[in-house]
C-alpha cells in the first residue's frame, strides 16, 4: 500500500485548473505564428523590402527555428527546469516579434533607412524570435509527459493546448479584422502603424496567458527511468533502417508544405491577385481555421486504424487538389467564391495534419525512447524545407513575368502568388496521398486498437 500510495500523485488524474493552466501556456507561440506565416512577407513588401530580401527574412528565422528545436530538446532532456525554458523563451518571442513588426530599431537608432540594414535587422531579429519559440514549443509540449503517468490526465492537457491554439488563430484574425478596417493602409507609416497594433496586441494577449501558465503550473517533478527497457534511447540509426520512417517523413514534409506555403500566400493572393477588400485577409484565413477546428473535432470521435488514416489523408489530399486547381483559375471577376474555397481548404489541412500527425504515432509505435529523436527530425525537415520553399517563391515574385489567360472575357492572372497557393499546395499533395498509398501502416501494430489520444494538433 505504501508503493501505492507513493505513486498516486503521479498516477491520479489531474484537476481541471491544472489542465486549464497547462492548456494556455502556448497561447503566446501560437498567436506570433499565425501572423508570421500570414503577414510577414505580405508586411515586409508592403513597406518597401523587395521579394528576396523579403525570402530571406523568412528563411533565416525558419532555419535557426529548425536547428534550436533539436538543441532545445537535447539540452531540456540533459538539464530540465522547464518552466525556466518556457519563460525564457517567451521573453525572446515578445521582444524579438515586437522588434520584427514594429519597424527597423536599428534604422532609428543609426538614421540610416538602407535596404540593406533593415534586412539585416528583421533577418536578426526573425531568428532570435525563431529560437525563443522553438524554446518554449519544446518546454511545453515536453511537460506533458513528466507532469502525469495518467493517459486520462495527458490526452486532457494536449486536448486543452490544442482548443487554445485554434483559439489563438482566431484572435489574431480577430484583431487583424479590427485593425485592418480602423487602420486604412496608404503609405509605408500606415502600413507599419497596423502591423505594429497586430504584433503589440498579440503580443500583450499572449504574454497575459503565459504569466497565467506560469502562476498556475508547478514544475513536474516526475522524472522517467530511462533504464526501463520499453523506455531505453534509441540509436537514430534504427530509425534509419526503416522504410515507414521515411515514408512517414515524406508525407508529414509534404503536409507542411501545403499548410505553411499556402498560409504565407493567401493574403498575397485575396489582396494583389483577386483585389479583395482589406477585410478578407483576415476573413478568409479566418474561415479555414474555423473549418479546420469543427473537422478536427469530429475527427477525435472516431476510431482509427492504418486503413482509415490512409483513407482521410488521401482524401484530404484529393480535396486540396481541386482546391488548387480553382485558385489557378479563378478570375477576379467572381473573387468572391475565395469564400467558398476556404471552407474546402480548412477541411483539407484538417483531414491531412490530423492524419500526418497520427502517422508518427504509428511510427514510433512502443518505442518511446525514440519518440523526441523523431519528433525533432521531422521538425528540422519541415521548418528547412518550409523555409527553402518560400525562398525560391518569394526571390521569382519581382521576375516573373504574369501570364493573362482570358477566359469568356474574364481575366486570370498566373502570378508567382497564384501558384504558391495554388500550385505548390496541389502537387504537393498528390506526391503526399501517392506516398501514403505504398504505406503499411498496419504493419506497425500500433493502431490494431483505436486510438485513445485525441489527433488534435
């Protein structure tokens, strides 16, 4: 009884104000990268950066993001205190996203307004934002399983992380909706005076709900015996020898792909191409999140084995293809279908991240001790590849001709923007659902059960 009664803190589940506590520790991250994928690049051409320049900002805050996740993880698994971490953390991500969308510092503080320096400047500063939120990412996706042994306990806590995430989406589009319809933009000044409410307010919302997850969450205590056999490290070289691995791998890429370049691309896309209102860049992302959340949902109700998985995703898959097509030739003349397309594009990327996510599950299978190896790889992959991607998009934006195709009198202009939407988006999924189909999910065993985590992202 005593043994018992000595792993019971562990082992019992957790109060629902922890759960809450834990759940909006992310709240911070979650809104700073929404607006960085929506509106950086949109921002920094806007005010003057050419399309390269601007390519290299993104670039070099996805690449420090992709090499500070794997240090993060290791230097957490080594040392702990993930409380201190995740405030760290949170301190570069305030300081930095304020300094990337509230103008060049150094410009003001050297007079100098050279293209060259405030390049450098946002680079800088899109990299030190990229390692705090890689910091705090870690340190708080990595407290779930040290702060209970209760399965019950853990699918509640990432269940809360999730609903704050797709709360925090929504309120950025919120306060972009407001601002963007307060706020007219008309010269340079204007632009950066929006911008700079957007980045100053989600800031403010985020930094509010972190000091709650710090107020309200105790350090975990509980420390995992690697010794035990299922839980031992794994050499990365196991992972190797696999061909589920890189299958796995390959598809979670491509998903991010379709996700991040389409995002960074659609306020390009609804403002340059289709001449929308100022509103729908806000209103439109708004409207796939909001589908995306309501699919995600109903996927948690069911249960899932290798087939179903393969089945939704390539389904997901095969909507984003169609969804592609229309964005390539939409004219302006009916922009308004925009609308439409994002309801199918919101239920694309849930049905393909929840999906792709749930593939690593299957992958790592019993061996736990693996787990952040994989994890932390596919991550590297996705935030290089990512960032590579809009690279090459963002430095053809200002050489590539238009090419006008008339359509009964209607005009549709094939832009760099448009096939970054649409075109990346599409073949991307159709490399991602022709991968899926040679996998052998079954083989894996872990999914003979139906899976009791929800697949919420």
């Amino acid at each position: 009884m005593a043994g018992g009664s000595e792993e019971d803190p562990f082992t019992k589940p957790i109060g629902r104000l922890s759960v809450f506590f834990y759940g909006v520790g992310h709240m911070l991250n979650d809104i700073t990268a929404s607006c960085w994928f929506t509106y950086l690049l949109l921002f920094l051409t806007q005010i003057g950066l050419s399309p390269r320049d601007a390519a290299i900002v993104m670039l070099s805050g996805q690449v420090a993001d992709g090499f500070a996740t794997i240090f993060a993880g290791e230097l957490i698994d080594r040392f702990g205190h993930f409380k201190i971490w995740h405030a760290a953390g949170s301190i570069l991500v305030a300081i930095s996203f304020s300094s990337v969308f509230g103008g060049c510092l150094p410009c003001s503080i050297l007079h100098n307004d050279s293209l060259t320096l405030e390049t450098f400047s946002y680079s800088m500063f899109a990299a030190i934002f990229n390692i705090g939120w890689a910091a705090t990412q870690v340190s708080h996706m990595a407290m779930v399983n040290c702060i209970s042994l209760n399965s019950t306990s853990r699918v509640a806590l990432t269940s809360c992380r999730n609903a704050f995430t797709m709360v925090a989406n929504l309120g950025l589009y919120a306060i972009a909706l407001v601002v963007f319809g307060v706020i007219k933009a008309g010269s340079k000044e204007n632009t950066e005076t929006q911008y700079r409410w957007i980045a100053y307010s989600s800031i403010t919302i985020g930094c509010c709900f972190v000091v709650i997850f710090l107020m309200g969450t105790k350090e975990p205590r509980l420390r995992i015996d690697l010794r035990e056999t299922s839980r031992a490290r794994i050499p990365w070289v196991y992972w190797f020898r696999k061909l589920l691995y890189y299958q796995v791998a390959m598809v979670y890429l491509l998903t991010r792909l379709v996700l991040n370049v389409s995002q960074a691309y659609l306020a390009f896309f609804v403002i340059d191409d289709l001449q929308m209102d100022q509103s729908a860049k806000a209103l439109v992302p708004a409207i796939i999140y909001i589908c995306s959340f309501v699919v995600s949902v109903l996927l948690q109700e069911i249960p899932w084995n290798g087939k179903r998985l393969k089945a939704y995703y390539s389904a997901g898959g095969i909507i984003w293809i169609f969804c592609g097509a229309a964005i390539l030739l939409l004219p302006r003349d009916i922009s308004s279908f925009m609308y439409a397309i994002s309801v199918f594009i919101g239920i694309a990327n849930a049905l393909m991240m929840v999906t792709a996510i749930s593939m690593q599950s299957v992958l790592v299978g019993a061996e736990v001790g693996g787990c952040a190896f994989v994890c932390g790889s596919l991550s590297f992959l996705d935030k290089m590849s990512c960032g590579l991607a809009l690279y090459v998009l963002q430095s053809h934006q200002s050489t590539s001709p238009r090419t006008q195709l008339n359509n009964n009198q209607q005009s549709v202009y094939l832009s760099v923007t448009r096939y970054g939407l649409g075109l990346v988006p599409a073949l991307c999924s159709f490399v991602g659902v022709a991968v899926t189909f040679f996998m052998e999910l079954e083989a894996a065993g872990s999914l003979s059960k139906p899976l009791l985590e929800p697949l919420l992202e």
